[in-house]
C-alpha cells in the first residue's frame, strides 16, 4: 500500500474563505451591515480570499518538489523522444541494367535528408536515412526446376524450351526457381521480370488470376511471402506465363537474404504451384519458358526522423571541474559508434582533436579518463566534477579539459516526437539530388515517435526501478528494464518457464508491444511488427543486468484480430452515423493491444485503472461486448452481437488506405487468412496472444 500524501491546499475559496470571514463581520465589526456584492469590503475580502488560496496552492506544490528534487539524487533523468522510423523507396529514372553490359550503381549515401512538404499550416518533417543504399543491376544467374535441380536453365534458354511446371500435366508444388548472384545485395529491390514464353490457351486457370505463389528466400531455409505489383505500369501481364510476352515486378523486402537451395547459395526467388480459390483453375499444362530479364525499378530503405548536425562547435573549455555545454538542438538521438565529443589536444607541437568518451555517469571515472555525459533530453554535455570525500580529500572524476581548447561534436542527430507519425506518401521531397534517382516517397505509414517522457511518467518510473535496483531477478524486473531501452517500447511481458511454456530451464522470453498508438487508431496492424532493431537494442540494453545463467528470448507476441458485427437501435432525437462511429470507437478502444491516450469512459467498468491495453491471454466475453455498446449515449437497444476473430501476423497485413481496389493492392503483402466466428460465450486466446481489433461493423435497425 502506498503512503498516504498529505494535502496542504485544503481550503476552499468560496466555502473556507469568503463565507467564513463574511461570518465572522458581525464579531468583530458589527456596524457593517451591506454585504451585497458591490460593496467595496466585500471585494477586499475576495480579494484577499483569492491571494490566500494561491498561497496555499503553491505551498502544495512543496511536496513534488520534494519528491522532484529526491528522484534528481537517485540520477533519474527524463528520457528523450524517440523517433518515428519508415522504409523510404527510391525509384530509378530508368530500370537497370541500361543495356545488356552496363553495370552503373545508383548510390544514396548515409544520411540523406528526405522531407515532408512545408505548407503555411505545417512545417517540413526531415528524415535521414539511416545506411548507405546502393541500388544494382541485378544478375540473374541461375533457372531451375525443383524436379531436376542439378541443371540451370538460364544459358540454354532459346536454345531449349524451359518448361516450369511437372510435365504433362503440373501438380500443387510444383516450383521453379530465379537465383541471382550472392555477391550483390538485392535486399529492398524493386525487380521486374521480363517473359518470352510460347504462347498457349491457358486452358484450366484464370490469366489474371493464376493458381500461383512467389516467395524469396529469408535466410536458414525460410521463404516469405511476396505477391506481384498491381501499382501502374508494374502489373502482371504473363497471363500465368502463357502469353507470348509480359512482365511482372516485386517488391522485395529488407530481411531478403542469401540461402542455399540444395547446395547452391543465392538470392532466391521461387514461384509454387498453388490453388487457393475455386476460381483461379489449375494448370492442365505446364507454361513453356523461351526467355526471362530481369531489371531492378529502385529500392527501399530505412530512415529515422531526424537531422544530422556536423561538426558543431559548443565553446571553450575553462580549465575548472564539471564545466557544462549545451548543444544548439535537443533532444539528441542515441550517438551512434562514430558520434561523439572531441576536444583540442597540444601533441607533438600541433593543435589536434582527441575524441571523448560517453559514459553514464562518473562514478567509474578517474582522473585520467577522456569521459563525457550526455543528457539527452535537454542536449547538456557536462565533463567530470572535483568532488569532496568523507575523509576531507578531494577526488576528480573525469579528465579535466585543458583550458581553452576548442569542444565540438563531431555529430549528432536530433529530432523526435509524434510529429514524425506521417501518413503514407507524404515523405518525397528529396533535399538534394542523386544521381539517377527519380524521386522517393513512404508506400507506408512512419511509426514509432513519441514525445518526451513527462514528469508524471518519470514518477512512475521511478518506482520500478527503485524495486528493480539496476538488475534482473525477477519477471517485474526483466519487464520494468525492458521498457528503460528505448521509447519505442509500449508493453513488455515476460514469460518464464512453467506449466503454459515450453521454455527451457534458465530461458526467459520477451514479449514486446512496440509504441504503434497512431498506427492502430488508423487499423494500421502492420505497425504492431517488431522491428529486430528494437529488439537488439532491447536486448544490448537487458545484458548488463541479467544474470549470467538466463538466456533471453525477444519475440512480439501472438495477435487475434477481432471483429465485431452489432446490430442497434439508436434513441430518438440522436444522430445515427455519429451513434454508429461512437461504437466504432469505443470497441477499438477496448479491443486493443496498446490504451488510447484518452480511454474512452464507456468502458472503465470494465478496464481497470492501470489498463494498458489488452491483458495477455485474457478471454473476450461477448457478454462484455453487450455491456460496452449498451452504454455508449445514443444507443437505445442492443440487438445482437457477433464476433468473429483470425489470427494476425504484422509483417503479412495490408495497410489501410494502400489497396483501394483490386488494381491498386500493396504490392508486398498478401492476402490475410479468413475469419472465424465465435460460437461460444466467449474467445479465449493463447497466455501469449492479444487481441486487436480489425474492421468493426455496426447496423442500425429501427423497431
């Protein structure tokens, strides 16, 4: 139980001040009989009513700075924003290869600016992007069927017809193989495949529609997914591979990885024999290969919100202890390996710049050590303190700068927030131009910023990790420090070994919600994906606090997509679609991973108050459903209530808004798998599932 805090401000300004000395007019001035408002006495005694009231408030305010000021001595610092990350897809002017032998490489540097457009109403959002991208012609080398692996196609193609499928009549997994050069990175390409087959009737499947499946190879003998483009000018024109000449393209994704396929080591792309609708047909014949070229259109990367700042000069050291620099923007991303703070140095005759350390704190320090502090948040850089010990002496932690010489960063980034949430297609003004590069642009929502951490949060914080104190025993400890790693982590749970885990002895696993608070508001499941990024800072940041013998797990948890059908009678007098998003709403609302910022009333019955999102493992009751929807204001009657729910995989959802029919679908993801309808009272989930909402629907019936 938590102590109780006293509250200092307990007067109130009407009922204990003005009344109370009105009341006390007849004692000591009893000649004073006007107490009607206009009276001049009377506003002096509202007056000082007023200044009391205030005084009171601020002395209230003495118990937080007190708390403040004792969390300052425990080092608790506010943690930085974070930064909204997205894939930025570059497209070339023209496809590669230019022509048959030509091998020019389209190279985006590290640290490219990509921006948001500025209007009178808003301001350019920057992002950089965070790698070197080199976008090459691909070199397709290798054609082979899975029946005869041994042999390549690829050379004798117009020599002798390729058949792609089992002959004479193609089985479900039949495959054919398309393998490229292992020394050029082809992650994050744009491909397309130029066919020459023999033309046939097609006889049995659906041209536009074919009973295939495309996958890549994603490393240690794993395929994903990947379906053909529908963006325009990228559209399947093979028929299936029976018309005489067509192209395809894909978009492959950035965890595409060299494999090896029955011995021979590639980038893989395959195409299956598979029939997942009545109406797509199947094969009576095998598709007869004459040619095939490959051409890449451009390629993705990653980037993060965030501007880059060179070489900045913060001033001259004073040659004292514990001086302090502020950097000109803040607040300041994670330095990365080659970001840090460098200062001038006399060696040999000759004024030069010795780079510094970061570390977190002095407590290690000596007098010799290069160290430095980073506040983040606020952008301080501070150097080490003379301190006094016990004993009278005085001790230095950290080298002290010589006297003036020069302090600069070598780089920093800086940026962050929920301002960096942009919407899909609104990243594509290129700050500086690259050599045959068209233009770029976001085909999905940036996610991940978050503000910076509020004194509210910090408090709570500060709980957690005085129990936790700097190590991980206990499951609360792993979770607690787990969210310390990065703002980008929103929910953490962690499994231990047990009667509902196939954990081994000593393994603990981690179940991460990453912060996607703008992505699920606009039924973005996508956003729900762990980016393994995360999970290595995660799991960089866990390693000195874990115990040598656990062995940790970072995965993100199994998500149930839910929907719900409602059918309502609205009250009288109230607006129908306003009723009917009222609903949708609230449901999504309830039925999610992460709590909305504002949780909406309806539902605190049954949320409770320290409700993150939905509990892990815990059962849907459509009984709750009914009490939820029956209490939103303007519903009269709640006539039925239907859920139907199917399991949910981030990385293979579709992005709202990005497939607006069948002719614009997202090139990269595929299809999702069917829903399923509740029988039962109630859905019960796995003890590592959660559920999320998809599409709700809602009639309204009148009687």
């Amino acid at each position: 139980m938590s102590l109780p805090t006293p509250n200092l401000d307990d007067l109130r300004f009407q009922r204990d001040l003005v009344d109370e000395a009105r009341r006390r007019i007849i004692r000591y001035c009893p000649e004073w009989t006007d107490y009607n408002l206009s009276d001049p006495g009377i506003t002096l005694i509202e007056l000082f009513a007023w200044m009391t009231e205030l005084l009171t408030y601020r002395l209230n305010r003495v118990p937080d700075k007190n708390y403040i000021k004792f969390l300052e001595l425990l080092g608790l610092q506010l943690q930085p924003a974070s930064s909204a990350r997205v894939e930025l897809t570059f497209r070339l002017s023209t496809p590669f290869p230019i022509s048959a032998e030509d091998n020019t490489v389209a190279v985006v540097p590290q640290g490219v600016e990509v921006a948001t457009r500025a209007t009178d109403e808003e301001r350019e959002i920057i992002f950089t992007t965070d790698s070197r991208l080199a976008i090459l012609p691909p070199k397709l080398t290798q054609l082979r069927r899975e029946e005869d692996f041994v042999k390549n196609y690829l050379p004798r193609l117009g020599v002798e017809t390729f058949y792609a499928f089992s002959q004479p009549r193609p089985k479900p997994g039949d495959m054919f193989y398309l393998g490229f050069d292992d020394a050029e990175n082809l992650s994050g390409h744009i491909l397309k495949f130029d066919f020459v087959c023999e033309e046939t009737q097609a006889t049995g499947v659906k041209r536009s529609d074919p009973p295939w499946v495309w996958e890549c190879s994603i490393g240690n003998g794993q395929w994903a997914e990947i379906t053909p483009s529908n963006f325009p000018g990228e559209k399947d024109t093979t028929g299936g591979l029976n018309n005489p000449r067509g192209q395809l393209a894909f978009y492959l994704p950035l965890t595409l990885k060299v494999d090896q396929v029955h011995g021979r080591t590639a980038y893989w792309l395959r195409c299956r024999v598979e029939q997942r609708r009545e109406e797509q047909g199947m094969y009576t014949q095998s598709p007869r290969v004459v040619g095939v070229t490959a051409y890449a259109l451009g390629a993705t990367t990653r980037a993060t919100h965030a501007v880059a700042v060179k070489e900045e000069v913060l001033g001259y050291t004073s040659g004292t202890p514990g001086q302090v620099f502020h950097v000109q923007h803040a607040p300041v991303l994670d330095l990365r390996p080659s970001e840090t703070i460098e200062i001038e140095e006399l060696r040999d005759g000759e004024l030069v710049f010795s780079p510094w350390t970061r570390v977190n704190d002095f407590s290690e320090s000596d007098h010799f050590d290069r160290h430095f502090v980073l506040e983040a948040s606020s952008g301080e850089v501070s150097f080490g303190p003379c301190i006094r010990q016990g004993d009278g002496a005085m001790r230095q932690y950290g080298r002290v700068p010589e006297a003036n010489r020069m302090v600069r960063f070598t780089q920093y980034r800086h940026g962050g927030g929920i301002i960096g949430n942009m919407p899909a297609g609104r990243i594509e003004v290129l700050k500086s131009a690259i050599p045959y590069i068209d233009r770029v642009t976001n085909m999905v929502r940036a996610e991940g910023g978050r503000d910076a951490e509020t004194l509210e949060e910090a408090q709570l914080r500060a709980r957690r990790e005085i129990r936790a104190q700097q190590r991980a025993v206990t499951a609360e400890d792993y979770e607690s420090l787990a969210k310390l790693a990065s703002r980008a982590v929103a929910r953490v749970k962690c499994r231990a070994p047990g009667k509902d885990t196939l954990l081994p002895p000593g393994t603990l696993e981690l179940l991460i919600v990453p912060a996607a608070f703008d992505g699920l508001k606009l039924g973005d499941l996508t956003k729900l994906y762990l980016d393994p990024e995360l999970a290595k800072t995660i799991d960089k940041h866990l390693d000195q606090f874990r115990l040598l013998t656990t062995n940790l797990r970072i995965r993100e948890p199994r998500y149930v997509g839910v929907k719900v059908l409602v059918e309502i009678v609205v009250s009288e007098y109230s607006q129908p679609g306003a009723v009917q998003a009222r609903v949708i709403d609230s449901l999504k609302d309830f039925i999610s991973p992460l709590a909305a910022e504002a949780t909406n009333s309806v539902a605190s019955d049954i949320m409770d108050s320290d409700w993150e999102g939905w509990p892990f493992g815990r059962a849907l009751f459509v009984s709750e459903v009914y009490s939820l929807v029956q209490k939103i204001a303007g519903v009269k009657h709640v006539l039925d209530v239907q859920i139907s729910w199917r399991s949910v995989v981030p990385a293979k959802e579709k992005v709202p808004g990005a497939a607006q029919d069948e002719e614009d679908s997202q090139p990269t993801r595929p299809s999702a798998a069917p829903l399923r309808m509740v029988d039962q009272k109630k859905l019960d989930i796995p003890a590592d599932a959660l559920l999320c909402s998809l599409e709700h629907e809602v009639k309204i019936t009148e009687l």
